[in-house]
C-alpha cells in the first residue's frame, strides 16, 4: 500500500502546470522528492516522460495528471480527493529502450527510451538504413526518411504517426516501423520479440546523414545504432482504476 500522505510533486514550466502544484501542495503538502512513497507529475507527455527518466533511480511509482495537450501517460486533473485516488491507482509497470549509437567519430552516444528510438535523416536525401536483428541480416537496404523501434507504451506516439501498429502492453513485442519508405516500395515494418536486438547501419552516411533520438536524446551523424530492451529499469506508472494503458491503447484503435 502506498502512502499517500508522502507526496511529491513536480511539474512542467507552464504558467497551467506551476499554478496545479501550488494548489495542491497548498492542500496536500509537499514531501521532499527523495523521501516521497508517490510522485505526481503535472504537465503533459513530454514532461511524465522526463519525469519518469529523472527519478528511475528511486523506485517510486508516478502518477501523472494532465495539464498539457494529448496526456496518453497522464490521468485526468482533479484536485479533491487526490489521496484516494492515489490509493485506489493501477500500476503499470514497463521497460525502456536502450539505444547505443555509434557516431562518425568513434564516439558511442547511449540513452534510454521509453517510448521509441528513431533514426532521422539529417539532409536532404533520404536515408539508406541496413537492418538486421539478432546479428542476422534482415533487410540490405531501406531508403526512407527514417525507421523507429517502439515499445507498447509508446506505440501511439510517433510510431502511430508513422502508420505502425498499436501494441497491447504486455504483448513483449517491439514494433519496428519505417517513415516515408521508399524501397521497399511501403514497406511496414516488422512485429519483434521484445528481447530481439535491433541494429541499424547507415549506409552513404556522409552522402546521407542520419541522427538517432531516444525519447528527445540525440546523436548526430550516426553510422550505426543498436536497440535492446533493458530488462533492469523499470518504470512504475499510475493510473486511475479503468483508465490504464492497456484501455487506452484499445481506444486509440477506435477513434
């Protein structure tokens, strides 16, 4: 059971989000973020996902309310009641990416993603992306404007956008999902195991500069990234009972 009289919060720099805090820990206070049984986080998306990778080292369920636009992650706003609520919360538990991207240079970039990570081209041609999976070579050539490994949660993000499938949490399946390609003719993608490695070589990368990015961490002239599921963080996320994850991506399939 969590205590729900030990709550942090944190928020998004919007004039929305600043004012939600003060109002709460006006009613609720405000316990020191290292001590806190439950973070809630007011913003959006974007901010539920910096939050979730800012305090990953502390084993904390978060509990996001939506002050942004779209909220996938977030629960809806209310300021009464919020222990209870924090109380009667699902928890959905989930695991990010891990991107290893090797640059021109030798350098290594590596970050994680809860979400997805892409690969973008970077001028003005389209990119020449070889694929393999497992060590095995998969696909020789993509031209596209990019290709992305999402997970689940992220499904509905970008991955979405890019016409790739919805995924049920749960599923342990990763999709791998091409933008704009052109050869193959509309090629769509791949359904993986969750515990497949993924790596992507640039082709032509001067020619054709692509970039890699993991949930808004970037690399610049990458010649080949590596994407693996990383089993040793979890991220513990809170929903209100019936609005889960696992409800949303089913809506988002009927909308």
């Amino acid at each position: 059971m969590l205590d729900v009289n030990k709550i942090s919060f944190l928020a998004s720099d919007t004039d929305v989000a600043t004012e939600a805090r003060a109002a709460l820990i006006d009613a609720y206070g405000d316990t020191p973020l290292e001590e806190a049984a439950v973070i809630v986080a007011l913003g959006g998306d974007g901010f539920m996902l910096q939050t979730l990778h800012s305090t990953q080292h502390l084993d904390t369920p978060v509990y996001g309310m939506n002050c942004g636009t779209v909220g996938f992650l977030m629960n809806e706003y209310h300021e009464p009641n919020l222990r209870d609520r924090l109380s009667q919360a699902e928890e959905e538990d989930i695991n990010p990416l891990r991107m290893k991207a090797i640059r021109e240079d030798g350098t290594v970039h590596e970050a994680l993603a809860i979400n997805e990570v892409s690969l973008l081209r970077a001028g003005s041609q389209a990119a020449k992306l070889r694929i393999f999976v497992d060590g095995r070579e998969r696909l020789g050539e993509l031209v596209c404007d990019g290709a992305l490994v999402s997970t689940p949660a992220g499904s509905t993000a970008y991955n979405y956008s890019a016409h790739g499938p919805i995924l049920p949490i749960g599923s342990g399946v990763l999709a791998l999902t091409a933008m704009s390609a052109f050869r193959p003719r509309r090629w769509r993608g791949a359904l993986l195991p969750k515990a497949a490695k993924v790596r992507f070589d640039v082709l032509q990368p001067k020619k054709r500069p692509v970039m890699a990015d993991a949930d808004g961490r970037s690399a610049g002239n990458v010649v080949s990234v590596e994407i693996t599921s990383e089993p040793d963080v979890t991220h513990r996320i809170l929903f209100d009972p019936g609005h889960g994850l696992e409800e949303r991506l089913i809506q988002e399939q009927f909308a």
